[in-house]
C-alpha cells in the first residue's frame, strides 16, 4: 500500500507541476479543461498521499484545490456543449 500510496503522491505532484508550467508559458489556458482536469487530479492523488502521511495542512489545501477545480471542469463543459449546440443549429 505504501509503494502505491508514494507512487500516486508524485504522479499528483508533477500534475500539479505540469499544470502550473504549461500554464505559465503559456502552452495551455487556465480555464481549458486539460489545465483543470490536471489540477483536480493532482490534488486528489496528492490528498490520498497526504492523508496517509498524516501531513493534513498540506491535506486541507489539496482539498480546497479539488474544491476549486470542480466547479471550473464542470463551468468548461458546459460552455463547451453551449457551443456546440449553438454551432450545430447555425
């Protein structure tokens, strides 16, 4: 359990990473869903690792990170099928 618990801890940490750096040169938005799916999962693989190390600040952080990411995945699909829907009618 502690090798994939460690295993899932740095996945979530270079998602987190990736995210941030495409972000910041510009390679991808930060209200694309690849930039939000990314965070979301890093933050929930992170939160796993965190929880079992028993390291709840950086825990609690991850989780409101999730918390933020959600809406947002859920506010870019929606405008994604918006679109769609309106292009398909035209």
């Amino acid at each position: 359990m502690k090798l994939f618990i460690d295993i899932i801890g740095w996945i979530g940490s270079i998602e987190v990473i990736l995210a941030y750096g495409l972000n910041s040169y510009h390679k991808i938005d930060s209200s694309s869903l690849s930039f939000q799916i990314l965070n979301f999962t890093g933050a929930t693989f992170l939160i796993a690792n965190t929880v079992y190390y028993g390291a709840f600040p950086s825990a609690f952080i991850n989780v409101i990170w999730v918390i933020i990411a959600v809406p947002a995945i859920f506010q870019i699909i929606k405008k994604k099928k918006s679109f769609n829907s309106i292009s398909k009618s035209s």
